[in-house]
C-alpha cells in the first residue's frame, strides 16, 4: 500500500521564487534564507517520494472571487505555470498523479469532505516556490521535477477560510485514504504558506518571531491543540496573512501520530529553520519523517 514518510513545511513568498529565477540566491540578502535550504536540497536527494501532496493556496490566478472553493484538489496529469503579471516561472510544469488524486478524492468525499476537483489549473508561485527551494533551479526544457505532484489548494484569501481544526481532520482523512491506496507508493505531504506577515494596512510589515517559533514548537509537540487556535490569534499575532499556517495542520494531520487512535510514533524533527526577513516575510521551514 502506499505509505506517507515524511512531512515538510515551507513559506512560499514569491520573491524567493524571483531571487532564484533571478540568479541573486548569492546576494548578502537571499544568501541566509537559502543556506536554511542546502541540508533540504541534500535530504530530498536521499528521501525522493513518488508523489508529493502539496497544500497551498492560489492567489487569483486558478481562481477568482467569481468562484472560491474551500479545498480543490488538482487530479489532472499535468498542470501548467501560471502568469503572475510578468510572465510564468521558467520553472518545469507539474506532472500529476490522477489515479492517487482521484483515490483521495473518492476516500476523503467518502468521509464527508466536500472536495472540488479540478480537472484542469494552472499553479503559482505558492506551488512552484517549495518546489523551487526543495528542488533548486532546473530547466524547464530538460529537467522534469523529480515526483508527481498532487495539488491541494486551500482557500486561505477570501474569508471565511476553513479552521485550523478543519484542516486538521482533512489532513487526518487524506491519511486514511494514502494508507488505502492499493500501490507501492512513498508519499510525502508538504504545507506551505506563512509563517508571520502582513501585506497591507496600517500593521504592514508586521513579524511576530516569538509567536512563529511557538507555532513549530506545537506543531510539533502539539499539533492537536495547536488545531483548536482561533482564526482571530492567527490574525492579531501573525498578521492578516498568517492564516495561510493553517495550511501546515493539513501536513502534520496526515502523519501516523495524529491518527485516532495513533498508528505510529512522534515524527522524527530532521531539520528546522527560521529565518527573517524574506521581502518583509518571515521564512520558516520544517521536515518531520515518519
């Protein structure tokens, strides 16, 4: 059957995503935030999934305010790279799994989620950047990304937005249906998003490192009663855009520790790292292995 082994945690600011494209991952200011990735680049080489399943939020580019879907699931076989304003990424297009996504999305409906399925998206830079820095840059022409990857796109723009509890039990349900699959397959899950930020008003710029570095702490330690925080501590201490955070419940609910009742151990914590600032953004990043 297929198993998930491990779980990895990133920020996906858009201007990492630029640095690289750029060639500026050199320059005195990208150079720490890259260096908090050179172990991950080096753990993904000996770790490489079959699949990934990679939680991320569109940001007006496969959906508008004229349709918002709380959980959307990409089960096509490829999916394109979106133009932001200023062309698509020269990064690789995404190969799917449709016959993985198509079991998840049987499994998690069947368990009382209402997932959208979408059969055909093109994917930002909130998908593209994780992979970008846990890939590192490749050709687009001659370097295909190195597993398929599932898309799970999370509204975390247009409120309301799902509760980090809710998030939670779906990244429970995704689980159940992996462990389901009838196929040898390694699977990993990534959250991305965050960690503190605000993009706008009068607290823009806003970057909370005591509250971010907490939040790692109980997700790892505690990622249950981390699920119960409300909406409104996300925002007063994280910023407005700090509820893309929720999107890690959905990775760290999908490890064997977090099953009811658990169907293995505590995640082994492989790397951590927290950096700031990233274009006004503070960085974090995290890998728990089964």
């Amino acid at each position: 059957m297929a198993r998930i082994t491990a779980s990895v945690y990133t920020s996906h600011v858009p201007a990492i995503g630029a640095a690289m494209d750029l060639h500026k991952t050199a320059e005195p200011y990208w150079q720490p935030v890259f260096a908090g990735y050179d172990f991950s680049r080096r753990w993904l080489r000996e770790h490489t999934p079959d699949v990934v399943v990679l939680v991320y939020n569109d940001h007006a580019n496969a959906f508008s305010l004229d349709c918002i879907p709380t959980f959307a699931l990409g089960t096509a076989a490829e999916f394109g790279i979106a133009d932001e304003g200023w062309g698509p990424r020269p990064v690789p297009p995404v190969m799917g799994h449709p016959e993985l996504a198509a079991h998840i999305a049987q499994s998690v409906i069947q368990q009382d989620f209402d997932l959208t399925l979408v059969n055909r998206m093109e994917v930002d830079h909130g998908l593209t950047v994780p992979l970008s820095l846990l890939c590192g840059e490749r050709d687009p022409q001659r370097e295909p990304w190195p597993f398929r990857v599932i898309p799970l796109a999370v509204n975390v723009v247009q409120y309301p937005v799902p509760s980090g509890r809710r998030c939670y039990a779906l990244g429970q349900a995704i689980a159940r249906a992996v462990q389901s699959f009838d196929e040898d397959l390694n699977v990993q899950i990534w959250g991305t998003g965050g960690m503190s930020h605000q993009l706008q008003g009068a607290r823009a710029g806003l970057i909370n490192r005591a509250w971010d570095n907490a939040f790692l702490d109980r997700l790892i330690a505690d990622p249950a009663g981390l699920a119960q925080l409300p909406h409104i501590d996300y925002v007063r201490e994280a910023g407005s855009e700090g509820i893309e955070l929720v999107m890690w419940l959905i990775a760290r609910g999908a490890m064997a520790d977090c099953a009811t009742p658990p169907s293995g151990p505590a995640p082994r914590v492989t790397h951590r790292f927290y950096h700031v600032p990233a274009s006004n953004t503070a960085v974090g990043h995290l890998i728990l292995e089964a």
